[in-house]
C-alpha cells in the first residue's frame, strides 16, 4: 500500500505531461449554445494577446532580458490562453513549459521569476484543466505545477519560501475550483442522461403494459367467439335431426377447431391474466355506456355530442374506443380539474371518430403522479385498429381526435 501511492503519482504525472489527450474528455460548459462559444473564444483571444504582451513587456523592461528571449517566455506562457477552452491540457503543457525555461534562465535576484500575467494566465488554465480532465490527470498537473511555481525557483532563484507556499495554495485553489464547477456540470448532465433514460423506461414500459393489457382484453373476445362457434357446433345434431355424415363430420371437425384455438389462447395469454384475474371478470364496456362514462367524471363539465348512425361495432373497436375516451377524460380531470369537456363520437361511413377537447384547467392540476404515459396506450389501441390517434394543445386546452376505421383489412402477419 505504501509503495502504492508513490507508482499512482507517477502514473498521474506522466498522464499529465505526456498521456493525457489533448481534448477535455468534458465540457465544463454548455458547447450548443453558439453564441456562448463565440463569447469564450473572444475572451480567451484576448486574454491570450494581453498576457502575452505584458509577460514580453515585463521581461524585457523589468528583468533586462533581450527581445528574442522576452518574446520566446512571453508567447509561452501568454499566448496558449487562445487554445485553452480547446484543448486545456495541451494549453498547460507549453505554458508550463515556458515558466520552467524562465525558471533556468531569468528572475535571478527578482521577487519572483516570472510576470505577475504569466501566473494570473497560468491559473485560469489550471482551472480549466481541472474542470475538464480526470481526477487523475488534475493531480498529475497540480504535481509538475508545484514543482514549476515553488520547488524550483525556492532552489534555484531564491524565491522566499513564504511565498512559495502563497504560489502553492494559489494553484490549488484554482485546481479545486476547476473541479467543483466540472464536477458540478458533469453531474448535471449525467442526471439529465438518467431522466431521458427513465423517461425512455418508463414509456417503454407504459408500452409494454397496455398490449397487455390489450392482449387480455382480444383474448376475452376472441374466446367468447370461439365459445360460440364450438356450442353451435356441439349442439347442431341436436337441432338439425337426420344430418348426412359429411355434415357431422364438419361440424366435429368445426367443434375441435374452435376447442383447439380456445386452448391454445388460453395458454398464450394465461400468465398475461394472473395478475388481475378478477378484475378481467367483469364484461368488458363499449361504446353502450358512454353516457355513465360522461357522468362518472363530475370534477368536469362534459358535454356529449354522437353524430351519424350509431352502428353495432366489432367487439375489439367497441371496447378500444370506449377506452380511449376513458383515458383521454382521466387526464383532463387529472390536469385539466373543472375544465368544459366536448366529448364527440361521430360515425363516419367507414371510420368513428372520437374527439375529446377541454378548455384548460380551472383549478390545480394533480402533479402528484408522474403520469406523461396515457396517450401511449391510446396511440397503441389506435395502431393496433389501424386507426391514427393524434394529441396536443388546442386554444389554450387540451385535445384528443382519434380515427378508427371498421375494418382497416390489416393482416398482422404482413408486420413479420
């Protein structure tokens, strides 16, 4: 263990100088917003050209330096400031590599041996490595930075020691700071990850849920079809004295069938049912019992209007369209309390269509539940009728219009 920790700061030195990429492995800032982009860049050109400037100015005039060696130090450790919010870790490496030359070859006998701009420039670079590298990386970077500002000059230019632990916990600080805000955005946009995931999970699973629940509800009117068809065919000797034999046999041949698919759709949906046994009991509504469905809701002013010829539907339709007019009034009491409710069901001569508009909410919504998954399964029973289902604000209300045809000819087997 305590050989340990010297090989992890190597390691974190040599990711520093030498392994690290070049690019932030994050951003510490919103990069989408160009405008932002455009506002960092500016900065860090400025700051880049103003650094460097006064960095040459400074070594030339205060240290006595030649203008080829001021130039060279000042462009070192003023100028990678332009490419920084790029690349960071390579911005640190040339600027630090410029303090460590004017380690070795200037400030001898001053305070200090670089400009005060070479050290506010190193800082901010310092920062936004930190915020957009590796913890590993942050520490390799603090390391060589401590080495550059303090232990070297204490040695070999007679930097004050005091001052060189100012030096020390300046760059810290800047270290520290980098990391929080890094940290803090990092962490913001992983939870906006983990939302858009479960928001993913959630509608997947509201998906998952209502076939089922829909499979439930086509296994109950398949079954009573079937149920039918094979008492019909049971009883039709009985009823019909004195058949021929191929009669009989087709009607024997008819019963197994319709026993057979009863079996095998019990099988299949079976475990679908095991949850809510009871509940799949009661018979299954349809569109006979709109009315007690519009009454059901009194938190809602709901009018009802039905168009057309009302026509006997198919079962699966009936009990489908019941369904999402029952779901679509669920929301608006949910999130739309006292609204005006216009409920319409009109019957087209080949398609019913439904409409569920409110005028917005008159009360306080319910926030209470995360909800956000109803329409997923109305769009559902909508698809799988071969309807379309659409939803969204309508003068300041909510709107729901679904269109489902009588007989869509749909072949599920074409899906395959």
């Amino acid at each position: 263990m305590i050989a340990q920790a010297p090989r992890n700061m190597l390691d974190s030195v040599l990711d520093a100088v030498v392994l690290a990429p070049a690019r932030p492995e994050r951003q510490p800032y919103p990069v989408q917003r160009w405008w932002l982009r455009v506002v960092i860049m500016v900065s860090a050109l400025a700051l880049g050209i103003g650094f460097s400037g006064g960095s040459i100015a400074i070594y030339h005039h205060m240290h006595g330096l030649g203008l080829s060696q001021s130039w060279l130090l000042g462009l070192l450790q003023g100028l990678p400031l332009v490419v920084a919010p790029l690349l960071p870790v390579a911005a640190w490496r040339v600027m630090a590599t410029g303090l460590l030359l004017a380690d070795l070859t200037a400030g001898r006998g001053e305070f200090m041996p670089w400009p005060v701009t070479s050290l506010l420039g190193l800082l901010v670079v310092l920062a936004l490595v930190a915020a957009v590298s590796s913890r590993p990386v942050s520490q390799g970077v603090s390391i060589v930075t401590i080495a550059v500002l303090a232990i070297l000059p204490v040695m070999f230019n007679g930097l004050e020691q005091w001052f060189g632990l100012i030096l020390i916990a300046l760059a810290l600080l800047a270290v520290v700071f980098g990391d929080a805000v890094g940290g803090r955005r990092w962490a913001e946009i992983s939870l906006a990850e983990q939302a858009e995931l479960r928001r993913q999970d959630l509608a997947r699973q509201a998906v998952l849920e209502e076939r089922s629940r829909i499979a439930r509800e086509l296994h109950d009117v398949v079954a009573h079809h079937m149920s039918v068809i094979a008492l019909q065919a049971e009883a039709a000797p009985y009823k019909i004295p004195e058949l021929p034999d191929t009669a009989l046999t087709t009607f024997a041949l008819l019963r197994d069938e319709a026993r057979a698919a009863l079996t095998e759709t019990r099988r299949v949906v079976g475990l679908l049912r095991a949850d809510d046994e009871a509940a799949e009991r009661v018979p299954q509504p349809g569109m006979d019992r709109l009315p007690e469905l519009v009454a059901s809701h009194g938190g809602l002013r709901v009018s009802l209007t039905v168009t057309g010829a009302p026509r006997d539907l198919p079962e699966g339709l009936d009990l489908s369209a019941y369904r999402i007019l029952q779901e679509a009034l669920s929301n608006a009491s949910r999130y739309a309390p006292g609204a005006a409710v216009a409920v319409e069901a009109h019957y087209d001569a080949d398609r019913l269509r439904l409409s569920v508009v409110d005028d917005g909410p008159h009360g306080e919504p319910d926030t209470s539940s995360s909800g956000g998954h109803g329409l997923v399964g109305m769009r559902e029973r909508a698809t799988m009728l071969g309807g379309t289902l659409t939803a969204g604000e309508r003068d300041g209300g909510w709107a729901v219009i679904a269109e489902l045809p009588y007989d869509d000819g749909h072949d599920p087997r074409g899906d395959r």
